[in-house]
C-alpha cells in the first residue's frame, strides 16, 4: 500500500488521529470518517475538547492548505480573504475599502495577541460564536462565505450562513474555503462598536455599522439586523441579563452610528 501524503499522526493510542493534508481534495477525503473535525487555530475546538463537549476521532489540521491562504483584491474593491487567515493577519490588513476598514476594526478587538496569531477568520465563522466579532461584521458587510466540498464550491451570504447558536449552514464534509467582502458604498461611515466585561473578551455586545446598515451581535442566538432586535428576546447568560442587554443597546447603537 502507498503511504498517504498527508502528514499522520497518532495522539492518544488509537482514540484521536491528527492529519496535516497539503490539498483541499486530501482534507475532503479526511473528512469522509464520522467524527472527522476541521482544525484551524484550535483557539475554540481544543478549549471545547478539554472541556469534553466535543470528542472528535480524527482532527483534519487545515494548515498545510495554501488555497486557504492570502488575501486577494479584485478590480471593484472587493477581497476574497482565505479561510486561514489569522486574526493578527487582518488586524493589520492595510485596505481602504469600508468593509475591509470595519473588518480590521473588528480584528483588533478580538481576545488579546495570543489568539490572534492563532485564530483563524474560517474557523471564527464556522464555530459561529454568538459573541463572537465576525460573524455581526460579516452580515453588516454582505459578505458571503465561500464553502468546499468533495461536491464541489458553493456561497452562501453571511446573513443565511448564521443560522444560531454555534449553528451555521454547513454540513458534514464542508470546509469554510474563504471569506467574499464586497467594498461596501463608497465613502460610507463604517464602525464596530464592543461591549465586553474586559478588555480581550467576548462580547456582551457588540454594533457593526456600514453605511446605513445597522447590525447587532450578542443579542439573539445569530447577528440581527437592527430591525431584527424589537422582535427577538435577548439572550441571558453568564456575562449579562437580558434586561441589560436590552437597556445598554441603544446606547451602543447611537455610539456606533454617530458621526
Ligand atoms: C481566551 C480566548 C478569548 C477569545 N476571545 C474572543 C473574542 O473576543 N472575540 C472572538 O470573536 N473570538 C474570541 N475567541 C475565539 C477565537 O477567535 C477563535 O480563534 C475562533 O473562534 C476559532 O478560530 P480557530 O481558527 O481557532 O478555529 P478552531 O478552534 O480550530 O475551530 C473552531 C471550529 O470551527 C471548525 N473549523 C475551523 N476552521 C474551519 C473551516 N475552515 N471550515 C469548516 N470548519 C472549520 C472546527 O472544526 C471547530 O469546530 C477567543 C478564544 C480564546 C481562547
């Protein structure tokens, strides 16, 4: 028999296997077996794996992958940014363009600089964390979230991507490929605004506002249009009631969309 190009690795006896595929097509393969699960920066799947609330059977490390890499800028302003690119990476992404100027705002608030050069926008936007950064900025930016497969290449617009709690419209044998940014309007006011606990958390909140596009994380299960919010009841958890949640809103709206 051949050896398998991928790089392979036994951890823990025969109970978790670590595959470092080079290509796409090796990563569609690898993530045939049940139990088979995506890892990025590891900043979200290695915390749920210490905790037990997941256990995968092999972990398909998609850092070898250079498809999934680079950022690259079409003619109308608008980015295709690869699933792997890091949080320090669009932290410091230099573009001009609204969306990408709100994107990098983003960035920079998320966790603190060891994330950074760890996480990965893909794996932000597949875990689809609540009170996470991304996903309000992504909605608020029409980007679309490009998806592969051994089926081949679909996208699906960031606000029908986000379908709930840590609930997004992949399914099994799908890698998040790359992020599609459209420029945004043209002079338009950008702005992300985070309420947190402290700095380098999650947030409590948090506004991202593109041209007259108004779009909040941490209220509901998913990103909200403002005109979404009156009609869902807020989220209550370990960081804030829903009550406060509801009373500081529209202070961090009128932050955000005032000039
Ligand atoms: C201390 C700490 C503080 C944090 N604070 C913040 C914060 O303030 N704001 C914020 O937004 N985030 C925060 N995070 C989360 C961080 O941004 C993670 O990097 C991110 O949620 C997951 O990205 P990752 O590349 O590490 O993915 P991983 O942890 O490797 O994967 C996460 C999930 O996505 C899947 N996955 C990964 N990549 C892909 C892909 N390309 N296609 C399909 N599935 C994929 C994995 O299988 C797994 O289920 C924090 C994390 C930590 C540890």
């Amino acid at each position: 028999m051949r050896p398998s190009p991928c790089a392979r690795a036994k951890i823990r006896g025969d109970h978790l296997e670590y595959v470092a595929p080079a290509t796409l097509d090796e990563a569609f393969r690898a993530l045939e077996l049940d139990e088979a699960h995506c890892l990025a920066g590891g900043q979200s799947l290695v915390a749920m794996m210490n905790l037990g609330l997941v256990a995968p059977a092999r972990l398909v490390s998609l850092r070898r992958i250079e498809a999934l890499r680079g950022v690259e800028t079409d003619r109308d302003g608008s980015l295709r940014i690869g699933a792997m690119t890091t949080h320090a990476e669009l932290a410091a992404l230099d573009h001009p363009s609204p969306a990408a100027r709100l994107l990098g705002q983003a960035a920079r608030v998320v966790a603190y600089p060891a994330v950074r050069a760890w996480g990965t926008l893909g794996g932000s936007v597949a875990h689809a964390d609540p009170a996470a950064d991304y996903p309000v900025v992504l909605v608020a930016a029409q980007a679309a979230i490009e998806i592969g497969s051994a089926r081949g290449t679909r996208c699906v617009a960031a606000g029908e991507f986000f379908l709930g709690l840590f609930e997004t419209a992949l399914v099994r044998g799908e890698i998040v490929t790359a992020i599609h940014l459209p420029a945004g309007p043209a002079g338009a006011a950008c702005r992300y605004e985070k309420l947190s606990l402290v700095a380098g958390d999650f947030a409590i909140l948090s506004v991202a506002a593109l041209g007259d596009r108004v779009v909040v994380g941490g209220f509901g299960p998913r990103p909200l249009r403002f005109e979404e919010v009156g009609q869902t009841a807020p989220t209550s958890d370990h960081r804030a009631s829903a009550a406060y949640r509801r009373r500081v809103l529209p202070e961090l709206v009128k932050r955000c969309t005032s000039r």
